[in-house]
C-alpha cells in the first residue's frame, strides 16, 4: 500500500524561530492535507493542499504532486505552535480512502 | 455549523462490557470515518462510511469491533466485549464530496479497566 513519511519525526524549536516539516508519499494521491493535534489532542485541519502553495499567517505549505512531497512552513514559532503535525493524503481511486502519516512532534520553548 | 460532534467525550469502563461510541458528522458530508489513536500505533483508520454505506472496514482490529452509520447524521462504533488493550482515544472524522477538507471530533477517550 501507498507509504506516508513525515520528517523529522521529532523538532524542538526555540520560540521565533522557523521550521520546515516534510512529507513523502510513494504513489499519486487525489489531494493531501495538513493537520495541527495540540497538545490537549484537537486534530485541526490546516490546509488542504492537493497541488501548489497555500499561506494562512505565519503557516504555508506546499505541495508538489509530481515529485511526491509536500512542505509545512512555520515561520516565527510561537509555544501554541506546540503539538504534532499530521500529513494525510487521499488515495487516488480509493473511494475517498485516507492515509495518516506518523506525524512530527514539534515542541515550541519559550 | 457545530462541526463533528462525538459522545462521550470520557468513557471508563470495566473488561468485559459493550462500550457504544457516538458521532454525528457535519451535515451535509456524506463520508465518515473512524479512528483509534494510541501512543504505541498513532492514529490508525478503522472503517469508513461513504452515503452511509461501510467502504473499507480492513482497520477493525477484530470481531469485537463493530461500526453502524443508520443514516447520514449519525454513526456508532461498538466494541463487546471491551478489553483493557481497546482503550485508546476514537476520533469520528467527516468529509464532504471526494477531495474535501476532513474535519476531526473532539474524540471519546476510552478507558478499559
């Protein structure tokens, strides 16, 4: 079955600073989206990014589909940034199936 | 819109019973999956609804296990007997049309004694 990766799989920061989190995925993929968990465990949907760039504040991604990968930006770090990030890619011709990569463990130090 | 709702939103229980977990999806979604989050296996995908109907249920871990969508505002997912290894926090996720935005419940954290 189709492989999810994310790196690194654990990130600590200090606060202001930016970071760049992977995902690789090993077959095509109808889109592919980007989740927050905070640290009292809420998912929350950040982009949905099947191709290109998307900016939300101080968060943008970047998908490209060709070569397989997307990018998270996170620029100026804040400790609410804290948590872990999920990548999760919609398998192509799958009825709507979605695959969850392990997620990156970020932690924000003030 | 009040987004997915799931209930109990804390379930403690004793080995051996019927644990019930509810979710209403967001209206007008038409796909719901569900989910089990552990620290040992992260989030794993149980079984998903498309128009109510179970496309993929691969991810129940067993025959304990089971899952029911009656309608389009509402799914259960069942396990009996419950064992102290089934708990875990279940999240219940909805989508609408194929490449949509996934929305996450708050979870039912699950406590088998």
């Amino acid at each position: 079955g189709i492989q999810v990766e994310q790196s690194p799989p654990d990130l600590i920061l200090q606060e202001g600073a930016n970071s760049t989190l992977r995902c690789n995925f090993s077959d095509s993929v109808n889109n592919l989206q980007w989740f927050h968990q905070n640290p009292w465990g809420q998912l929350i949907n950040l982009f949905y990014i099947p191709s290109g760039t998307k900016q939300n504040g101080r968060l943008s991604a970047t998908t490209v589909a060709t070569e397989r990968y997307s990018l998270l930006y996170i620029s100026s770090s804040q400790t609410t940034d804290s948590g872990v990030y999920f990548c999760a890619v919609e398998l192509r011709n799958r009825d709507d199936k979605i695959i969850f990569g392990k997620g990156t463990r970020l932690h924000i130090l003030p | 819109d009040a987004g997915v709702i799931q209930s109990p939103r804390h379930e403690v229980t004793e080995m051996g019973q019927e644990v019930t977990l509810r979710c209403k999806p967001i209206s007008g979604h038409n796909s719901l999956f569900w989910y089990r989050q552990t620290m040992m296996r992260g989030l794993e995908l149980l079984i998903y609804f498309n128009n109510n109907v179970p496309i993929d249920d691969s991810g129940m871990p067993e025959d304990r296990f089971s899952a029911k969508m009656p309608n389009a505002s509402f799914s259960t997912l069942k396990i009996q007997p419950s064992e102290p290894r089934d708990s875990a926090v279940y999240f219940c996720a909805s989508k609408g049309l194929a490449g949509a935005r996934q929305f996450f419940g708050p979870g039912t954290r699950l406590t088998v004694l």
